[in-house]
C-alpha cells in the first residue's frame, strides 16, 4: 500500500478544494461533543486534507495538531496552515504523547489500518488520552444495507465495522465506555431536507422490520457512515 499512502491525495481526491459540505456536516455532528476549553490539546489522526482541523481552527481552538504516515498529506496541510506531522511509527508517536490529548479523531482512518494492528493502534490513542479525553471514531458503517460501497470504495480500506466488531476493538483496547451515532449527511433545514430524513426513516423502519422477520441481527444505527465517542 506504500505506493498508494505515498502520494494519497493523487489517488483519492479529484481535487484538493475543501469539501464545502464538510464543515456543516462536522458542526452538526461533533461541534457539541468539544469542549467548552478552547485550550484543549487536541489531536487528528489521519487529517486527509485537513477539514476538520479548518474547522477547529474556525471554532478557536488553537490548540490542535495532526499527524500522518502520508508526506504528501502532511505536506498540504502545513502549507494550510495546520501543524501536521511525519508520523511512519504511529504507535511510537503517540506513546511520545502519553496522557497529553483531550480530543482525539480518528475519522474515516480506522477502516485503513490492518486489522492485527487495529487494536494495538486503539490502546495507543486510549494512552495519549487525558484524563476524562474522548476519541471520536468515524467509519464505513457495514449494518447499513449499502455498507459494501463504503467498506470498498477505497482499495486501501481492511475492513468495515459494525457496532458490535467496534463495540468488540474498544474493549480489547481497554476502553471503559463508548457510544455510538449516525454521521448525518442532511443536516439542514428546510422541506427537501425533513422530506429526505422521513422517507429515510420509513427505509429504515423497514430493514429493522426484516430484520426482526429473519430473527437476525439488528443494530440501531444504519446510516452508512457511523461514529462512536469512546472513553477510557
């Protein structure tokens, strides 16, 4: 994968514009679960092209930095603005940072790291917690019935999680609590946007309904795209 993780940015994203939806998306989402502290540490894993921490910076937090294994990914978020590192041993990087982080995202990178690496990869960022920190954790949500677009629609992605393999990663990893949410994509007021959500809680009704018929597994959550805040 070093070919593709070198140069990320050429191989997935059509240009290097900001997605305009992403900071309405991120406000909706995680703007309630930061901290009223704008002096939070706080840290991004994986920053791509580095929209969230545009958002953090908009917000006033001044305290936040990312770090990746792509040069190329540090490279254009440094030349926006973010301290971003160099990061080859992420596990080293951040046992060097032990205890300092209030605030960590892991968001749409979990889904990328092998998987006999996920739980060592997790116990890590739980140690570069603060006491009371939280880890916000997004990923391809593989209980949605259009779950395989996500989980393979990056050649660089390992797996896909549901709520109970996360559930499972979180405490093998020695966290204590969690939760779990759908990403909304459609946050927005307005007719268009209250008619999308009903019609797609009527969808959603129904799979739960099925479900329940084929006596199978049934989770909460079926957005396609999920994220959990996990504590220690």
């Amino acid at each position: 994968m070093k070919e593709i993780y070198d140069r990320y940015l050429d191989h997935n994203f059509a240009t290097r514009e900001p997605n305009g939806f992403k900071p309405h998306w991120f406000a909706h989402n995680y703007r309630a679960l930061l901290p009223s502290d704008r002096a939070t540490p706080m840290l991004d894993v994986g920053p791509g092209l580095g929209e969230w921490l545009d958002c953090l910076a908009a917000w006033g937090y001044g305290n936040a930095i990312g770090v990746d294994l792509s040069p190329q990914v540090v490279e254009h978020c440094r030349a926006r603005g973010h301290a971003v590192e160099l990061a080859a041993d992420t596990l080293g990087w951040l046992d060097a940072h032990a205890g300092h982080f209030g605030v960590i995202t892991l968001l749409d990178v979990l889904e990328h790291v092998p998987r006999d690496e996920t739980v060592a990869l997790l116990s890590a960022l739980r140690r570069a917690l603060a006491p009371g920190g939280k880890l916000i954790v997004q990923v391809p949500n593989a209980q949605n019935p259009d779950g395989l677009l996500y989980r393979y629609g990056d050649f660089t992605h390992t797996a896909g999680f549901t709520e109970y393999s996360l559930a499972e990663v979180f405490r093998a990893a020695g966290f204590g609590r969690w939760q779990f949410a759908g990403f909304e994509f459609m946050p927005w007021k307005g007719k268009k946007a209250t008619l999308v959500r009903a019609l797609r809680g009527i969808y959603y009704r129904w799979v739960h309904l099925r479900r329940k018929l084929d006596a199978n597994l049934d989770p909460d959550v079926l957005h396609p795209v999920m994220f959990a805040v996990a504590e220690a």
